[in-house]
C-alpha cells in the first residue's frame, strides 16, 4: 500500500520551521536545544515510508533500520535510472539513522562541541530530507499533495537552519 | 580524464590518514603510559599506607596522600591528553567517513561531495599543532571519569584514615 497523500505527515519538522520563521525575537541556543526532539518524527517517517513505499519493515531503530535502509538502497542500483529518488532520499533517512547512533555512542557528559555537532547535522539533514522527499514525490504520481509541503517545508526550514546558526 | 579536483581531493585524504595515524599513535601511547602509572602509583601507596599502619606513623599516612594526589594528577593529566586524542580521532574518523559515503554512494548522495570538500575545507592539520595548552580546569576533562574517582577516591579515603590511625596510636 503507497504511502497516503496526507501532509500531515510532515507537521512536526514544518511547524517547528514555521515558528522559528515567525517568531520576531527567538533564542536560537534554546531552540537548538529542542532539534532532537525531531528525531522521533524520522523515526515515524522513517518507518511509515519504508514500510509503505518499498514494502520493508524495521524492526530494530537505528542501528537495524540503517541497515536495511542501505540494502535497500543498493537493491534499488539494480532497476532503472527511475529509483535515482528514491535511493537519494535513501541516503539521507540512513544519513539521520547514523545520528541517532552517534548520538547514543557519544559520550554521557554534555561535550558543548559533540552538542552543537550534532544539532548541525540534525539541522542539515532534516533539511535535506524534505528535499530530497519532495523530489521523490515529484518523481511518483501518487503524492502531488505531500510533495507540494515538503517543498514549502524545505523553503521554511532552510530559513529557519539559517535563524539557527550560531 | 582525471578529474584535477578528485586528485587533490584523494591527495589531502591521504594526509587526513597519516593524521589518524598519529592520532591513534597517540591514544595508544597515553593509555600506555596511564596504566602503568596508574599500577605504579596504587602499588607504592599501598606500600606506604601498609607501613604506615604496621608502624602506626602519622608521617606515613600523610605521604601516601600526598603520593595519592600526585599519581591523581599525572593519571589525570594523561587522561586529560587521551580525552584530546579521543575528540581529535572521531572529527579525523568524520573526515574520513565523509569519503567513504562520496565514494560507495556516487551520486545517490549529491551531497556527498560538498560535504567532504567542506570538512576537508575545516580540518586543522597536525594532531600535536591542535593540542591545547595545558590548564589546570583541563584536568575536569581527565577520563575515564569512574576509575579516578573509585581509585583514587578509595586512597585517599585509606591514606586518611591510617594518618588519622597513627595520629591517636
């Protein structure tokens, strides 16, 4: 069963864009500090779409779901030029699974450096994530509607990344 | 064709290795070093704090702290250089997996290569040119944190009580 062509799917990662963009005076130090919390939103994304667009469950995330991610993705070299979407948003779901990995083995105690790292890589790959999912979206025909917000999601959150930066 | 931009791109990996390389050079040579002063230090103070007991001498106790807190401070002042090699070892360790992704993804990763080009772009050469000057505050950054504090702590709590032993016999 395809993924359904609902937007709301993309909520989390464009409503925080969108309040970052809005709000006249923000603290970006405190704003970074709430960029984990979407990793649950990959992680729901994640499984949703693997599940519903390229039939692969994940059981274990994210160590196993990387995994698979990256075999899937090298079983998609083996069809057309078509699957060049799908395995670019391919790279950057394992891109963020990689994160939540890190972000597990890093050390306990808060290193500011290993912090600010790695709201950097949250910041860019969720970016690239609405992207690259927009592209892919084109490139189906049974996602106009999740294509068009992932599009004005990646515009929002490109200005939001750079509110951001510290 | 090569491509001028992957040759000088394979060119300044090949430096990033031999900084990884004496990286790793250096982690190894500190935990090295720290175990042994670390057996070396926890052997002799409980040489002293044995004799101190054995020949109830407040001026014994007093010198397996003292011996205490000065293997403290050299075990910490490795670790604090281990830290450094730690943190340097896993941005090297970044660098080079940025060029692992640009070459086993190709352009299934559009990304992959500014990436690398920009972390190739950021990373400071020289594993000893990028170490810290030493501060005392450094030393909080000393791990593995657990073993000071149940090696060391267990010491000094044993150093005190035999020089607080020999005071009263």
């Amino acid at each position: 069963m395809p993924l359904a062509d609902n937007p709301e799917i993309l909520r989390p990662p464009i409503g925080f864009a969108v309040r970052i963009t809005r709000e006249e005076a923000i603290d970006p130090a405190k704003q970074r500090e709430r960029l984990p919390g979407l990793l649950q939103f990959v992680r729901t994304f994640a499984g949703k779409l693997l599940k519903e667009e390229f039939g692969t469950t994940i059981e274990g995330y994210p160590e196993a779901a990387r995994g698979k991610t990256d075999e899937l993705r090298v079983r998609l070299r083996d069809q057309d030029a078509a699957s060049a979407p799908a395995r670019q948003l391919l790279t950057v779901l394992s891109d963020l699974m990689e994160v939540e990995i890190e972000h597990q083995e890093a050390s306990p105690e808060n290193d500011p450096a290993e912090q600010e790292d790695f709201h950097d890589a949250i910041l860019t790959f969720i970016q690239r994530l609405l992207d690259r999912f927009a592209e892919y979206a084109a490139a189906t025909d049974h996602l106009p509607k999740v294509g068009k917000e992932a599009k004005r999601g990646g515009a929002e959150f490109a200005k939001a990344a750079a509110r951001l930066a510290l | 064709m090569t491509d001028p931009d992957e040759t000088r791109r394979a060119e300044l990996v090949a430096l990033v290795h031999a900084d990884y390389d004496a990286t790793r050079s250096m982690i190894d040579g500190v935990v090295r070093t720290s175990i042994a002063l670390r057996g070396l230090g926890v052997t002799l103070t409980l040489a002293l704090l044995g004799y101190a007991v054995a020949h109830s001498s407040f001026a014994l106790g007093l010198l397996a702290l003292a011996s205490t807190w000065l293997f403290l401070y050299l075990d910490a002042f490795h670790g604090w250089l281990y830290d450094e090699a730690r943190r340097r070892a896993r941005s090297v360790e970044h660098v080079l997996r940025l060029r692992y992704q640009q070459l086993e993804r190709g352009d299934e990763d559009p990304d992959a290569r500014r990436d690398l080009d920009r972390a190739l772009a950021a990373h400071r050469f020289g594993q000893y040119l990028t170490l810290p000057r030493f501060r005392w505050r450094l030393l909080l950054r000393a791990r593995p944190r657990a073993v000071y504090v149940l090696v060391y702590g267990s010491l000094t709590g044993l150093a005190i009580a035999a020089a607080a032993y020999g005071a009263l016999t």
